[in-house]
C-alpha cells in the first residue's frame, strides 16, 4: 500500500488497494473497531482483509447472522454507537432482516454489510443470489449496493452518518464480489450532511411559547417519556424538568432507566402490561406531554378513547410520528434535549401533590392486588417477580437487564431496578423472540464495566441459544437467567383469559438447560425452592465469568395489571 499525501483532515490518501481493504478502513475511521459476523463466499475478500486487520479491528463470530446482528444491536445500545453486522450473500443476508426490522422500529444505530454476488452475475439466480437491497429496503433507513469499489468511502461515510444521525436506525450496504477484488486510490472524508435529508428539524419558539402556557394552566399534568430520552441524551433535562414542575412522569418500555427507578416523580410504566395508576389516569389528566415515543398500540389501547379530554403536548424528532396515531395540539419537532430545555427555562415551578396522591392511591391498590403476591409470594410455586427482585437485590439497581419477548419481559420491565439510563434493553416495537441473549453479548461489550443480566423465557431462549457457542468462544461475562414456566407463557396467558384455555401449541416440552449450558462449558445451576434462589443469585452475582441460571417459575401464572388487545387503557384489569 503506497501513501501519497494527507488530506486537510489528517486522513491517508492510500493508491490503488482493493475494495475489501478499504471496507476496513472505512470502517476504522468511524471507529467501528469490534464488528459480529459469519463468513461466506460473497463476503470472503472482506473476511481476508478482516484477518490482516485483526490487532486493529475485532471481529466477533457468532453463531447464526441473526445473533450477529442482535449482537450489534445490544453493543449500540450500551455504547452510544454505532453497532456492525456483517454477513454473507444469500440466506447469510436474509437471516440479518429480523434484526434490522428490529433495528427500524426500536431506533437503534446499526450498519451491516452483506456480501452480493459478482456484478455480471447479478439477475441470473446465481448461487446465494437474492435481491438484499429489495428485500431490505423496507427495513432499513437506508440501503445501496455498491459495485465499484470506487463508490466505497462515499457510501460507507454515508451510512454511518444516517445510521447514527436525526432518529437513529439500520443502514444494510450490499457489495458485489468484483467491488471487493477491484483496486482503486483511496480517499476518505466523513459525511457532515446530506441534501434534502434534515436529521434534526429546528425547534419553532411560537410552540414553545404555546406549550409553556398549556402546561402552566395545567391542574392534572402527566409525562410520557419514551425512548427519545436516551437516544437524545436528555436524561437530565428531563430530570430538571418534572422537578421544577412537579410533573408526574410515566414512561414506555423502551423509555424505562431514563430516570432512575427511585425519582419521586417516576409513577411507573404505561402500556397493556403498564401499572395500574398510569394507566387508568391517562385517560383523567387534563395535559399529556409526550416525549420522545410514538404512541404505539401497546401504549395507547383503543384511540378512539385514548386521553380525549387532554391537550397533547408532543416532543418528537421524526415528523412522520406526530399525528400518527395521536393528534397533538402542539407538536414540538426537534431533539427532546434542546426542546426540554427551552421548557425548563421559563415553564413555572408547580407543585400537583393532590394529583400525585392519586397515582400513590391506586399505586396502593395495584401493590395489594398484584405486587405483593408477584414479589413475596405465599404460595408453593416461585414467581418471576421474586426472581426479579433477587437480582435486583443482588445487583444494587446498576445492572443492565436485557430481556427477550414474553410473560418476563414484562415481569422484569415491571420489576427491575435502575439507577442508570440505557440499562434496559429489549425488543420493544417488533417483539422479537430470541433478541435477549445475543443481544446480551453485545451490550457486555458495549459497557464491559457494566454487570449484564440476560432474562430469557425457555420459549424466547431456545431461539437463538447457539449464541451460547459464542459466549463460550469470548468468554463474555454475560449472565443468564431462564425464567422456565415450560410454557409460551404469553400466548397460553392470552389463551387462557380469551381462548377457553385452549392451550394450542404453546405447552414446551424442553431439553436439560443446566446440561446444555455445561456442555458449552458455562457455569449452571438449577433453583426449584424458593429458599435457594437468593443464593444461586449471589452466586452469580459475584462471579466473573459467565454463568447460567434457570429459575424453574409456576407454570400457570399470569402477568397483571392487563389491557386486554383494542380496549381502552381505562380498562386496565388486575385479575
């Protein structure tokens, strides 16, 4: 490789190297120096340079590509950046759609790179052809095939910037094979901008004003934060803001660790599995501030009824969310870091103990109904909640819990204790089974200082539980607990309050977990009895390897509080 000159950023102008080398680079100038991925003959010149690069880029195999792209989803979350997945053409790059899916509805920054087939053999049903850029299109914030390495620097500078930029989500770049092989001089320059694509939309100070004077004439104000929060980096503006105003504040699953577990104006979670107070109040408060989520389904329950009488009051970064679903009265476009700001400074201080009594009173009832029995249960069988509760216990609220789709996702959303923002990560928009575990390898490296809990359902886990052979290969210290019930817990939930109790395919007949895992030479062990789960979590707590634990729960329980599908969020059900 031969060196010209520097650019005036200080950045190697190199001659003629090939197409893969410079995917490396490219990477490494965004300083994307861990990637997960799985080799294949389309992506193989990439692979090639990849093990020349290795002292400087660290590459980490897993064992299916949509553990690699979990993986890099679970990095990008802990970390702040941007996450990489790299596959193969063909199956290597269909199995990488789940995750970007995923990816897109969750907002999470991540580039991956498929292999493609040469250029001349691109339409002819080549083997390990198909159309990735068609198949991902909808999936993807953005996706290119390249097909001269000549397009390399430009493209690649180009899919970081809208991965990571505005509303973040997933960028796929296809390239072709004789792209990898082509030589060419390499040049390459970030990308600062890109025309007609407005990633941050300027605050308008007349909605400032407007929203100020709502929420100043406000009786029975309510926050809803989201996802936003974290993305945004808004976390202290937030805090500064329910703190001067008094604001009781709620949040979405994917909002959850925005404000720690034990601010005073943290009322808890909304949604179908939410508490009780939030729920039934949102359709009683008089102004709804709605911070950076985008009121989805789960959320809301039947709009028809949704908050009706409240002024809605939106902080959003992507225009395409406001009046979705929901009308707001006063959008508010820009980052909910800037906006949340300008509405601390001259929004009034205010006290709603009255209204805050309120969510205190039906808090007392859900605790009496629902918690108590969750948390320190009478009867025989162990509990979900009491597993939470051991953890949280045990991890001081400083965890980061990663938690897969079912009965414990919610258990857990409900339950976990943190005293850190992005400390929960979960699939949230797609509900993907299968998300926690790789997804958990992912969010250890993304903050090794950090203790990762992955809390798995025997349903959700046995999806993606090869990725126990990439554990075993980079000892990530990851912890492991299955929530075991041997059911589908929440479809048979569902079966059973909706469906007669016609448990259809949903009943597990599983294989020997603690076996499994000590076969991938992970430590495991088994709690049947209440009095031994607190010190088989310690145990684990404490250790510094990876470790498996499977809490073996009743078989039959149910998650509540409950909005049954399509009712209205004042129907929320405690049994």
């Amino acid at each position: 490789m031969e060196t010209r000159k520097k650019t005036s950023n200080g950045k190697k102008i190199m001659k003629q190297i090939s197409g893969a080398e410079a995917m490396i680079h490219c990477l490494l100038l965004e300083g994307a120096d861990l990637i997960y991925g799985y080799p294949g003959g389309a992506i193989m010149p990439v692979y090639d340079e990849l093990y020349k690069f290795q002292e400087k880029l660290n590459h980490i195999l897993t064992r299916h590509e949509q553990g690699a792209v979990h993986a890099a989803q679970g990095f990008a979350r802990t970390s702040g950046k941007v996450g990489v997945a790299i596959a193969t053409s063909g199956p290597g790059a269909t199995n990488l759609i789940t995750g970007i899916a995923d990816a897109l509805i969750d907002s999470t920054p991540i580039v991956c790179i498929t292999g493609q087939v040469a250029s001349h053999l691109l339409g002819t049903d080549a083997f390990q052809e198909t159309d990735i850029i068609g198949i991902s299109t909808p999936a993807t914030k953005w996706s290119y095939q390249i097909t001269k390495a000549a397009e390399i620097p430009n493209v690649m500078a180009k899919a970081f910037y809208i991965a990571r930029s505005g509303r973040p989500g997933p960028v796929l770049i296809d390239i072709t094979k004789d792209a990898q092989f082509e030589l060419f001089d390499f040049e390459y320059k970030k990308c600062l901008g890109i025309r007609s694509y407005n990633p941050i939309p300027k605050i308008e100070t007349k909605k400032i004003d407007e929203a100020i004077s709502i929420i100043n004439k406000a009786k029975k104000p309510l926050l809803v934060w989201g996802q936003g929060v974290i993305l945004g980096k808004a976390e202290e503006e937030l805090k500064s803001f329910v703190g001067k105003t008094g604001i009781p504040a709620v949040w979405t699953i994917l909002g959850l660790s925005a404000l720690p577990t034990s601010h005073p104006m943290n009322m808890g979670m909304v949604g179908m599995h939410g508490n009780y107070g939030p729920n039934l109040l949102t359709n009683e408060c008089d102004v709804l501030i709605a911070v950076g989520m985008r009121f989805d389904d789960r959320v809301t329950g039947d709009l028809n009824t949704y908050a009706k009488q409240a002024k809605i009051i939106h902080l959003e970064i992507d225009p395409s969310e406001i009046n979705k679903n929901v009308k707001a009265d006063v959008p508010i476009l820009g980052n909910c870091k800037e906006s949340l700001n300008l509405l601390c400074k001259k929004v009034k201080e205010n006290n709603f103990s009255s209204w805050i009594n309120r969510f205190k009173e039906l808090n007392k009832i859900e605790y009496n109904k629902v918690i108590k029995n969750d948390l320190f249960p009478k009867k025989e069988g162990l509990t979900m909640g009491e597993a939470i509760e051991s953890i949280n216990k045990h991890s001081n609220g400083d965890a980061v819990i990663v938690t897969d789709v079912g009965q414990h996702q919610m258990v857990a959303c409900r339950y976990a204790k943190f005293n850190y923002s992005q400390s929960n990560l979960t699939s949230g928009g797609l509900g993907t089974m299968g998300f926690a575990l790789p997804a958990a390898i992912g969010a250890k490296m993304g903050a090794p200082e950090r203790e990762v809990v992955a809390i798995i359902g025997d349903g959700g886990y046995q999806m993606t539980i090869q990725e126990l052979g990439t554990i075993f290969q980079t000892q990530v210290a990851v912890k492991i607990v299955v929530l075991n019930n041997d059911f589908l817990g929440m479809v048979r939930q569902w079966q059973e309050l909706f469906f007669d109790k016609r448990y259809a395919s949903t009943e597990m007949t599983n294989p020997d977990f603690v076996t499994i895992a000590k076969g991938y030479h992970i430590e495991a062990v088994r709690v049947t009895e209440r009095n031994k789960l607190d010190s088989a979590v310690k145990e684990m707590m404490l250790s510094k390897k990876p470790y498996f634990l499977e809490v073996c729960v009743e078989k039959e329980d149910n998650v509540f509080p409950m909005i049954p599908s399509g009712a209205s969020v004042s129907d929320v059900r405690l049994e």
